[in-house]
C-alpha cells in the first residue's frame, strides 16, 4: 500500500484568493520542469479571482521567461523575495547596499584563492553578473539566471543591487555558509539549496514579500495557501495559514508547516490546489 502524502481535502472551499509557491523542489517535477498539469490550472486560478505567485531564488527574468505567455495577472517573488513584478510593474524591492556587495565579492574570492570551489553572482534588477567564467560555473548560473553576463569586476556593475548569490559545488551549508558567518549579524544569510546561498538585507525574505503582497492585494493569511521545501520557504510559510511542506521537504519546513503536501516528483502542488479548492 502506498504511504505518499495526499492533498487535505478540508470540509468547506476555503477563500484562498492568493497561491504562492515556491519552484525548485516544491512547483517543478524532479527534471526541473514546469509540470503541463499548471497551464489549465492557472486558468482556472485566473477565472475564480486567485492570484498566482512563484516565490523563487531565481531572477525575475527568468521567472518571466519560464511563464511567459501565461503570467497575466501573475506576481513574480524573485530573488527569495528581494523583487516583486506583478505585470511587468515592481510590486516592492529591497536593494542591497553596494559596498556590502563589493565586500562579499571579496570575500568569495578570497575563499576561491583558498581552494573552495566557490563562484559569485551579483544579482541586479537586470541581470545578475559573475567574474567566473568556466562552463560548469556559467551552467549553473544559467538555470537560475536567463539574463547573466561575464563581467571583470562584480564589486563595479552599473545596476540596483538585490541580492548577491554564491554557488559552491561542495555542500555550501558546511564549507561557505560558516565562512559568510559575519555577514549574518547585519543581512539575511540564507541556504537556499544544497550548493546555493543567498545574502540579502535582513529585512528581505519571502515572507517578507508575501506580507507586502498581501497588503498589496487586500487580503490576509487566512486567504493565503503557500507551498514550500527548502530553508529559504521557511519565513513565508508563516505568512499563510495554508501552508504546506512537500513531503520531500528538508525536516525543518516539515515541522514548520501546517499541512504535507505530496512531493514534487507526484505532483503535489498541482494536486493539493485542485483538492483543496475543489477545482
């Protein structure tokens, strides 16, 4: 008998008028890819008045490139909640000061000259900008950033700075996370993934950019259904009474969350949107 989590249908269709999810890991099948079963759900979504968000570490210009043709109406939380668009419009932004970028630019050169096999990207409004260019290094920063470019000095691009992301190919948990220990007195030093970590300001998360969100639109928690997996979903998932944890979801956002959802892989947020809405 199969033990996989199944969506909580609850009784009554409760007034969810704004859906966030994250990508990688929760929204996205174990390919990476969008599942095809969203398409005729945002319609549906977008017929019943729901707003449809991504909450992403990616950029905005990737977010917009992976929904394009689909994303009317559509908010886009890029940079783990550092840039909000809603059509083309900045919802809200939260622009990282650039002498503190220059020195994280430092830092990880720093940690490259000792061995760490660790890149930089400098994430601007956009593009994101990274001085490593070999290909397995740009490969990456390309998944998450569409628009990125080789740059000599990251501590000198001419943009509004939101985040700086740093991709380790090691478990960046262990090896650069304590290294970027300093950073966390004064900015928001996140593990977004096994090799990435993300440094905004303190006051940029995604819950943060889901609070402003829902201010934006009028509504509450009560009406917000969120779906996450990693550490970076951990503040949004307290922005919503609907929150969920997939059930391949890192321990922490399990204990978190007020409901499991089915994993990625078996379309769980899909699944748990029709269930619980009763579409």
């Amino acid at each position: 008998m199969s033990t996989r989590p199944t969506p909580a249908a609850l009784p009554g269709r409760p007034d969810i008028r704004l859906v966030v999810t994250d990508m990688d890991g929760t929204l996205l099948d174990a390919e990476g890819r969008v599942p095809q079963g969203l398409w005729p759900l945002l319609a549906d979504l977008r017929r019943r008045g729901i707003v449809f968000s991504p909450a992403s570490g990616r950029q905005y210009a990737t977010l917009a490139h992976l929904f394009a043709g689909a994303d009317d109406g559509m908010v886009y939380i890029a940079e783990n909640g550092a840039f909000v668009v809603r059509d083309r419009i900045e919802v809200s932004s939260d622009p990282l000061d650039p002498a503190v970028s220059a020195r994280l630019v430092k830092s990880i050169r720093q940690l490259a000259d000792e061995g760490v096999d660790a890149g930089v990207v400098v994430c601007g409004k956009r593009a994101a900008y990274t001085e490593r260019g070999d290909q397995a290094f740009l490969d990456e920063v390309a998944r998450y950033y569409h628009a990125h470019c080789l740059v000599d000095d990251a501590t000198a691009v001419d943009d509004e700075i939101i985040k700086v992301a740093i991709f380790d190919f090691g478990p960046a948990e262990r090896t650069t996370a304590p290294a970027l220990a300093s950073f966390a007195d004064t900015h928001r030093v996140v593990v977004s993934s096994e090799h990435w970590i993300d440094v905004m300001n303190h006051s940029a998360d995604k819950g943060a950019a889901v609070r402003r969100l829902q201010e934006h639109l009028g509504i509450g928690a009560a009406q917000t259904m969120v779906f996450g997996d990693y550490l970076n979903d951990l503040g949004m998932l307290g922005a919503a009474e609907w929150s969920y944890a997939m059930a391949n979801a890192h321990p922490d956002v399990i204990r978190r969350a007020r409901h499991l959802a089915p994993a990625n892989s078996d379309d769980g947020v899909i699944r748990t949107i029709r269930s619980v809405l009763d579409i």
